[in-house]
C-alpha cells in the first residue's frame, strides 16, 4: 500500500490552504479517484462537482455539455474581462494498479491521466478565487471527455465562454518534483489525428497466388513507404510521428484474403506539419495501392491540433508561478511532447496558456502517464489550485489594462 505522510508543500503554497480546505480538496480528489468515470458519463463526478463549488455561491453554476460544470466567480470589476481556468475530469478504460488507500472501485476505470487532481486543483482555485477575487470574473470549467478529444468542443458548442478572454490550464506531471512548474511559449502537445486505410483486392487460394490481387502484400509495402513520411518529406527541424496501431487481415493461413486494413495516428507540432502528413499518407496509400492492383479507402478522424502556448499569456501564467514559487522553479519541458490534448481546441478561439505541474513526491519515482500504476501525489492539487488562481489574476489585471 503506498501511503501518504503529512503534505510537503512550498511556504507560499501553504499558506494559502487553511487546513479544513486541504482536508476538504484531499477528500474530494480521493472520492474522485475512488470513483472514476469515462468520457461521456461523469454524471456522479459532475455532482460531487457541483457540491463542492455550491458552498462558494457562485454567481453562476450550471451544467454544460451534458455532464460538465461551469462556475463564474464574481471578481471586483463586474465590467473587467473574464478568464477562465480549465479542469477536466473523465478516466480511462484501465485497471488500477497503484496500492493506493483510494484505489479505483470502478473494476476496469481508473484516473490513470490525473483528471481527478485537475478537477481538485480547479475547485480548490475557486475557493482562492472566491477568497481573493481577481480584477474580474473568473469561469472554473470542469470539462468532460478530453481523453476522446470531444469534451473542449462541446464545451465550446454550449457558448458558455462566449466573451471570455483567456483561458488557462494545466496538467499533472510526474517527471518534475512537486514544486515546479512548466510555464513556456511554443508547442507544448502535437495534434493528435487517427487514421484507418483499407486495401481492396481479391481473395484466392493461398497456393495460387497469381489468382489474387493480395492486399496483404500491398499492406507490407505500404506499411514501409508510410514511414518514408517523416524520414524523407517532413524537415527535419519540424516534429512529426506516423504510427501504425493495428494490422487486420485474413481468416486462414490457406487463403488470400480480398481486404486488408491498419490503423494509426498522425502527430505534429504545426499545422503545416499536419497537412503535409494528411496529403503524403494519401498519396503513398494510393500509390501503393494502384502498384499492386488494389483500391485503397482513406479514412481520416481529426483530432486535437497542436497547443502552442502564445507569449502574452505564457508570460502571465509564468510571472504568476514564479511570485508563488521563485524563478528556479519555473522549468523548461525538456522534450518535445507529442501526445494530444484537446486543450488545444480553446486555444483555437481563446488565448491562454497550458502548463505543466510537478506531482511526484519527494523520492518518488517517474510513473508514465496512462499506466495502471500511474498516481499523482496530493500536494501537486495545492500547487496547481495557487498558480492557476494567480494566473487568472495576473491575466484579468492584463487585460483590464490593455
């Protein structure tokens, strides 16, 4: 069992939290975690939601895009510019592993992104928000269904943030000590689109090869030529990952069968990136196909574009970490990060900024994201909670003086 000892936090950090309001967040991440809901259906999580933010008496607190939660938090200025911090707050389709007290009882679910600690966190900015307002309105949302990439649109759909004019979210990250904070310009997630390509040829008995049009043969070769995309059209200076997931053909080992598919994903930094990987896998994949006599059907699903942190906001979101926690604790990321985050959908219409937060715990080891052992520790809540709070009120006091 892994137990957690009396919480570590920065002095700047601490004070903030009275300890009824730690015990309070603690709680509620540790009912979140124990009860995890996948995208879609947060239903139990969006009232525990909303039971937590009711004793705030927000000037606004309603259900959004069926099973999300918006709260405005009145700020002094009723006439200032509204903000907005982002939470989401679906799980995963996987079976715990972690030890935890408040392991998942949801047999086969689990938070094994941190949802439940980005839900926590934005609550517990909510009450600091509530305590000290910002020059105006502040919007916690808690968003559903950001692991199928759906959750920021259909937020956006509702037009609850309609007239906002920055938005500000974070994510738990294990590979930095609680503390640390990544607040920086330019790409911080890829885009993240699926892929499906069916080869149609037909079948024959497998000792007469001749007879066929084999799109399994074809599918090796396209298989290889897909990965001639980022080697030899992508430059090299620019990101970018082309990545076969499944390979589906055939019954019998005696027979060709008439069709063929893969699946995979396309990743990229940039979105000219993102086009070319688009146009070159649809042209090597009819290519491949007209060679060996096959037809080839191109399926596309978009995904989440890139997050590219703009400057204006990324400095606000930094200058408010570093007057919580000083400069050395404002970190580069350290890599390029090619994973999705639909985050990236405001970004598209509201300028902001995502960040990352430390939450492994002193002596405690790196734990991939998305794995059954993956936890992130209680004291990354109060961390990301104060600097997304301050945030919002570094960037309400921006823009009321732009």
């Amino acid at each position: 069992m892994i137990h957690h000892g009396s919480l570590q936090l920065p002095a700047a950090i601490e004070r903030q939290f009275p300890a009824s309001l730690r015990l309070a967040l603690i709680a509620l991440r540790r009912q979140l975690h124990r009860h995890p809901e996948l995208s879609g259906h947060e239903d139990q999580t969006a009232t525990r939601l909303t039971d937590a933010l009711s004793p705030l008496a927000p000037a606004e607190l309603r259900r959004v895009a069926a099973t999300g939660v918006v709260a405005r938090i009145r700020g002094r200025d009723s006439h200032a510019p509204t903000v907005a911090i982002r939470g989401d707050i679906d799980a995963l389709p996987i079976q715990e592993d972690t030890g935890l007290e408040f392991a998942s009882e949801n047999p086969g679910v689990m938070h094994a992104c941190g949802h439940d600690v980005h839900a926590s966190w934005a609550v517990g900015a909510a009450h600091l928000l509530a305590e000290s307002p910002a020059h105006g309105d502040v919007l916690i949302v808690l968003q559903p269904s950001e692991e199928t990439g759906q959750g920021a649109r259909a937020v956006l759909a509702t037009g609850a943030l309609d007239g906002v004019k920055a938005i500000f979210g974070a994510h738990v990250d294990r590979r930095f000590p609680i503390g640390q904070v990544v607040a920086q310009t330019g790409p911080l997630a890829a885009s993240a689109d699926n892929f499906i390509i069916e080869l149609e040829g037909s079948g024959a008995h497998a000792a007469r090869p001749h007879e066929s049009a084999d799109p399994i043969v074809g599918l090796g070769a396209l298989i290889s030529a897909l990965q001639t995309i980022v080697s030899r059209r992508v430059n090299p200076a620019h990101a970018a990952v082309v990545t076969i997931g499944t390979v589906q053909a055939g019954t019998a080992p005696n027979i060709i069968p008439g069709r063929a598919t893969i699946s995979g994903t396309l990743r990229a930094t940039d979105s000219d990136t993102r086009r070319l990987l688009e146009e070159e896998l649809r042209r090597i994949a009819d290519g491949v196909a007209a060679t060996h006599r096959l037809h080839a059907r191109i399926m596309l699903e978009p995904g989440t574009p890139p997050i590219v942190n703009p400057p204006d906001a990324t400095r606000w979101a930094r200058d408010a970490a570093v007057t919580l926690l000083g400069e050395d604790a404002v970190v580069p990321l350290g890599f390029l990060n090619l994973a999705g985050e639909d985050f990236a959908h405001y970004l598209e219409r509201i300028p902001g900024c995502f960040l990352r937060i430390g939450a492994r715990e002193n002596g405690g080891e790196t734990i991939p994201a998305h794995t059954p052992r993956f936890y992130a520790a209680d004291e990354s809540i109060f961390v990301g909670a104060a600097v997304l709070a301050e945030t919002a009120r570094v960037a309400s006091q921006a823009l009321a003086r732009a």
